[in-house]
C-alpha cells in the first residue's frame, strides 16, 4: 500500500501529506533547503520573493494555534498572499461537505491547501479530488500523519546530532493516539536511526506497533538506556477518562519525564516535545526548562522547514 | 406456461451429485428433467448452452436494496435487475431499512415492491428487536406470518445479554432462524478498518478479531441455551471458523456464511484511504482469508453470500473513516466465485453449492437445486467469457465495489426465476 500521489511524473514534491513512500534523497533536500532558509528570519526584512503572486489557504477543521501560525510565518516570508480558516466542524450539525468546501475555494484561485483535520486521510483525500494544479499540505490528519511537525523535529535533530547512522532516538508517551509519533518513526527509518525505541504503557500503543520499525519498552528507565534523542508526546486529558490510563500522577511516576529519569538517558541526550506542554503530566518543567531541551529550537525551525515543504512543493518542476 | 429447453450446457447440481453434459427441461414452471424429455414435450424456447454451465439459480443470505428508505442510493427496480444479471433468483433482504422490517406492515411493503419489480423471490429478514435498538423484541410471529423467512438485528448490537437470550427462545418457540452477524459492539470501538499492521500505520481507528469472535462465543453458549437455530452470517477472521468448527463437532447445530470479498481481500490490499475499501467486517490478515477458504473446502463454512450493499456517490466521497461501509456485491458473485476455482480453493461444485443448494437449506427452502418438480430457478454462465466492471455493463446503481475497472472472467448468460426468463445477457437486458 504505497501511493505516488505526492509526487508528480519527475518524481519532485507536489503534495506533502506523509512521510511514507517518500525517499531519503528527497528529505534530506527538504532539509538541505529548509537550512537556506534559517537565516531569513534574522534579515532585516524578513521576506524571499519566491512565492510572491501565489495564494496559500490554511484550512483548519481541527483547532490549533503553534502548526496554523507557523504556517501562516512561512508562506508570508515567501511572500505569498495567505488566507486562514478556522473551519469548526460538527458531527451534529452536518453542513457542507469538505469537498464542497475545497470546492468553493479553489474557484478562487488557490495555489495550496494547508490542511488540518481531525480524520485520517482527510488529506489525502483533498489531494486526490481537488484541481491538478493545486498542492496540498498535510498539517496533521487525525492518528495518521503530521509530516511537517516530523521534519521540523529531524532538522532540529540534525543541527545538533549531525549525523542519524548512530542515534538511538526514544519516543515515550501516547503513541496510539499521535500522528506525530507515525511520521517521526517513518523519517527516522528513512533516514537510517540506528534504532526507534516507543516507551509507553500498552494501552497507548497500536497492535502490531512493531511492524512500523521500532523496538518496545513498557518502562523508562528500561527504555532511556543509550538514548540519543528523547522525544516526548503530549497526554490528552480525555485518555483518563476512557479507560487508557488511570490517573495523570500514575502516568507521571511511570512515564513522566524527570531530571533523574533523564540522567539514564546518555549525558548529551536531547529532549523534544511537539508542543503544548502538559507540564507535570508528561513532563517535569525543570527538564522542559533545562539544558538539555530543545523545544523552543524546534518551534523555530518549524518556519524554516515549513518554509522549505511549501517552496518545493510550489515548484514541482525543480526550478528552485 | 413456456416449455424451455436448455441444451448442450454442463448441468451441475450439487444436491442431486449431477455433472454432465446435456439437456434440461423446463415445463409449467417446473423442472421437468434432466435426462430424457418428458412424454409429448415440445420447446417452445431452446436455449443454446454449449460451452457454459447449466445450474441452480443463486439463493443470497444477506442482500440491501435501499428501499423502502434510501431510494437515492438503490431501488428494488435497479438491484433487482442487478441480481437477475448475476444468476441470482432468491434474496434474503436485511432488516435495517428504513423504517426497520418490525412490523407486518413494512414486511408487506417489501412483498409488494418485489412484485412490482417483478422479482418476487425477495425475502425479508423481520428485525430480531424493534426499531433494532436491541431493547424490546419485535412481533416476530406477525412478521414471519408476513413473509419474513427469517429474524436478526443486522449490524446492530444487542448489548443486553438477557434480551439476546429471551429473544433467541421467543425465535425458537416459532422455529424461526437467527441469522446473526456477531460484532461486539465496545471492543468494535467505532473502528473501520482491522486491528493490525495496515491501520496502526495508518492511524485508522480498528476493530480486533475479538470483538467478532467474543460475540460469536457468547451467541454460540445461548444456542446451546435456547435450542434456537442459528446462523452466523459474514464471518471475517479465522478463529471464528475454527469456534464454528468445535460447535460443530461438539454437536450443536449451527451454520455460517462469509462474504465473498472476504474470500478475496485482506487489509494489505488496501490502497491508502480508497473508501472502496471500507467494509464491516473488516479486511482482516491473509491468513484469516486463507481460514475462509479451508473452512469453505471443508463445509464449516457452508455458504458464500453477496453482502451486497449499494451506495450513491456521496455516501463514498470523504476520508475513508467518515465513508459508508459496504461493496455493491451482487454482479461480481460468481466471476470472483469462478476465482477461487481458478486458484484451487474448492472446486466448481463446491462454489455452486455454496451459492446455491447450502444457503436454500439453511432458509428450509425447496429450491437451490434442479430436482424435477422444483420451480425452475436456473443460472446459465459462460465461465470463459471476459467482461469488464464499467458502466455499461453494469445493473447496479451502486459503483462502490474495489474491483471497478477490473476485467473479471464468467459471466450469466441466461436467469430463468420459476421458469421465467428475468436475464438475458444477448438481449442486453
């Protein structure tokens, strides 16, 4: 089950909307671009023309403030004309459907689709039924894929590790639940992590978790040993509630990440969280805080690296 | 009536063992022989069946026409003559319309809107609790005295067990059959897609094989309770052919069925998110599909239904989770029937049975056969002949099958319905 939807006949970026079936050649261009672009940020006049004419919508089915900003940064440092929706959707009050709302957009003219949705595949669908000559962004579809919040994370991983041959990366928390955890483990195997080690109770693991290219420990401090990169997932309240877990302060004790847990981890390891913080639920503030956390490095790169997926997607003919 | 005679076909019919070349006699309606012509026997219609398969008209277990309720998706009018172009003469029609088949009234209304289509071998299924809440039982006497040949309560759950229990002995006091399709309504967890390897990578909310095998059990232990007949319709996963096989063996009376897709299909022949692909049960693994078919071979499994289940556009154009589930089944019953003869599954008796003599036996109903003094349900395919699933050669209203496009082999020729031709391929009916 492989598609070639993203791409167009000269194997370039058309759509983004998962990290599967994609090649390390080509993310590894995501982030030789995505590094070009860092520096745009510090100019004095924050802007390369290299979208400018071209209209970027952010269609947000599923509410969210840090991914829709960032976005929005992006495509206005390419100099793109941008438009943002906060589509609420309803299960009760069925209104138009969502091909009739890519519709009614993209008879304005439109040049990309940035899409965040609360089913998965929601995406892929919008890509498969819209016009050719727009590109869509997955910014997040339910449990499947959030593809540009997983190359933000590689290229911050990147910056300071160098090199993916040797890391042994530990992704800990609500894997069942978490796009974010699926296309991290895709760009890691692509990009060749010596290991992908999920730490997480059961009950927050999908079957057959291991058929995705990782190892699986039901403990931290098992699972912390020899890790490069700690990778944290966010908690949502909810999972108390149906059954997952029974108290955040058990969850905490067994899973929560803290200064004593991190010192099993290797001393240079780093700690990443896509962000918001349950601060106390998944993760103590004084690691969140500390010297080893690079959080708000990864927030930042995401306008880089989302800089970077719109501009090559934009120009599938390799112009760029 | 017409006296018809079909010729120079290979007559197969499972019950009476038969499998030989030469002719079949129709007269009054009525099978009239499958020797020699009966006694001043004059055809006023012959049909050719040279290089095709003479047999009994297909009887399906589990069949949605959309009507009376959701006529934009399907009428009786269209499936019907979907079902005629398929071979198949008898349907067994799901209570879940709309309103649900729980009063004699709606039971009624079926009858007549298979009348008027012409077809009148449609069956319904009487819901097994009213409005299928799965709280009160329905008028199941009233209903079978109506015509419903059958009770269930279709996709619906009975999360109650008791009222499971109290409804299977009320069925069993009126020696009605269950048809029971188990899904355990929690650890389904509102999933579309099998707990496995496909739909953790793509983050698809799944439903374990327990969730049909812990129903199975739980209906297994009130057969055994109430003495009330059972049969367990669309089996998708491989330890419930083996529950089905110990029951058997054990001695309790219980038949089942699968869909045929699910004979075909698993989850890895997914493409990423095509709706087409969204059926409950789910696509499960290659080696539950591999159980299916043994459990076929052996009888466990005595027949293969269609789980035809038309949709209109809509119902289809969305991110595969939020799509209706369900594959417009009827036109490729036998070509993929054909398939698993073609790939050594069982053998061509055995599908024909399975389409025909088992499931008329599990409804108690005379036909599936070609014995003389039968009403004539005949099917007459070309096994050879290539066709491909589009548009123009299609009856259904319903597109939404995985194997649009496809070029399939076995094709009906000729339907005859208690001796009436209702299909004709060359006519193009």
């Amino acid at each position: 089950m492989t598609d070639n939807l993203q791409l167009n006949a000269d194997g370039k970026l058309k759509h983004f909307l998962t990290i599967e079936g994609l090649s390390r050649a080509l993310l590894t261009e995501i982030l030789d671009t995505a590094e070009s672009f860092v520096g745009v940020s510090d100019q004095q006049i924050k802007k390369v023309p290299l979208l400018r004419g071209k209209t970027i919508v952010n269609l947000f089915f599923e509410n969210s403030t840090r991914t829709r900003t960032t976005f929005e940064l992006a495509a206005k440092r390419l100099s793109a004309d941008v438009l943002s929706m906060s589509i609420a959707t309803s299960s009760t009050s069925k209104g138009e459907s969502l091909l009739d709302t890519i519709r009614n957009l993209e008879s304005m003219f439109v040049d990309m689709f940035v899409v965040r949705h609360a089913i998965s595949g929601a995406a892929h669908f919008i890509a498969q039924h819209t016009a050719p000559h727009i590109s869509v962004i997955n910014a997040g579809d339910g449990q499947h894929a959030h593809p540009t919040q997983a190359m933000l994370d590689m290229f911050t991983i990147r910056q300071i590790k160098k090199d993916f041959a040797p890391l042994r990366v530990a992704i800990i928390g609500d894997i069942l639940h978490s796009r974010v955890a699926r296309s991290q483990i895709q760009a890691l195997n692509t990009l060749g992590a010596k290991e992908i080690r999920v730490i997480a109770p059961k009950t927050l693991l999908p079957a057959h978790v291991e058929t995705l290219g990782v190892t699986v420990s039901h403990d931290l401090t098992e699972g912390l040993q020899d890790i490069d990169v700690v990778m944290m997932l966010r908690l949502q309240k909810e999972r108390m509630t149906s059954a997952l877990l029974p108290s955040e302060s058990e969850y905490f004790k067994c899973f929560g990440l803290t200064e004593s847990k991190l010192k099993i981890a290797k001393p240079d390891a780093i700690v990443m969280h896509p962000g918001p913080i349950n601060r106390g639920v998944e993760i103590e503030s004084t690691v969140a805080d500390g010297p080893q956390s690079v959080i708000l490095k990864q927030v930042s790169n995401g306008i880089a690296v989302r800089m970077a997926i719109m501009s090559m997607a934009m120009q599938p003919q390799g112009a760029f | 009536m017409a006296n018809i005679l079909i010729q120079h076909g290979r007559i197969i019919d499972p019950a009476n063992e038969l499998d030989h070349v030469g002719p079949l006699y129709i007269s009054g309606g009525k099978i009239a022989s499958v020797t020699d012509a009966p006694a001043g026997f004059v055809a006023d219609t012959v049909i050719d069946a040279s290089g095709q398969v003479v047999c009994p008209g297909f009887v399906d277990l589990s069949v949605r026409l959309r009507e009376p309720g959701q006529s934009r998706k399907a009428t009786f009018k269209s499936e019907t003559r979907a079902a005629a172009s398929a071979g198949v003469t008898t349907m067994c029609l799901q209570p879940d319309t709309t309103p649900v088949i729980d009063t004699a009234a709606v039971a009624e209304l079926i009858r007549e809107l298979a009348e008027k289509a012409g077809y009148p071998q449609v069956y319904p299924i009487a819901a097994l609790t009213r409005k299928l809440e799965g709280n009160e039982l329905s008028s199941m006497l009233a209903l079978k005295e109506a015509g419903c040949i059958a009770v269930s309560n279709a996709n619906q759950p009975i999360r109650n067990l008791l009222i499971l229990r109290r409804a299977m002995e009320y069925a069993a006091s009126h020696d009605l059959l269950l048809i029971f399709r188990p899904n355990d309504y929690w650890l389904g967890n509102n999933g579309c897609a099998h707990e496995g390897a496909v739909a953790t990578r793509y983050g698809l909310p799944s439903i374990p094989d327990a969730a049909e095998t812990i129903a199975l059990d739980q209906c297994l232990e009130l057969a055994e309770l109430t003495r009330c007949r059972v049969h367990f319709g669309q089996l998708s996963c491989k330890r419930s052919v083996i529950k089905i096989h110990q029951a058997n063996k054990y001695g309790l009376n219980v038949t089942a069925d699968v869909a045929m897709h699910q004979l075909h299909l698993t989850e890895n022949d997914i493409k990423p998110f095509d709706s087409a692909y969204h059926v409950l049960p789910p696509f499960r693994t290659e080696a539950d599909k591999q159980y299916l078919r043994q459990g076929l071979a052996c009888g466990t499994i005595s027949s293969i239904c269609s789980d035809h289940q038309p949709h209109d556009i809509d119902a289809k154009l969305g991110a595969f989770p939020e799509t209706e589930p369900g594959i417009s089944a009827l036109e490729t019953l036998l070509p993929m029937m054909l398939k698993l003869v073609a790939q050594h599954a069982i053998t061509l008796s055995q599908g024909i049975a399975a389409l025909s003599e088992q499931p008329a036996q599990i409804l108690q109903l005379p036909s599936g056969t070609l014995t003389p003094g039968v009403a004539a349900d005949v099917c007459v395919f070309d096994p050879e002949l290539a066709w491909q699933v589009n548009r123009s050669q299609w009856h259904s209203r319903g597109i939404n099958t995985p194997f649009w496009q496809q070029t399939l082999k076995g094709r009906v020729t000729h339907t005859l319905q208690a001796g009436k031709r209702i299909f004709c391929l060359a006519d193009g009916q």
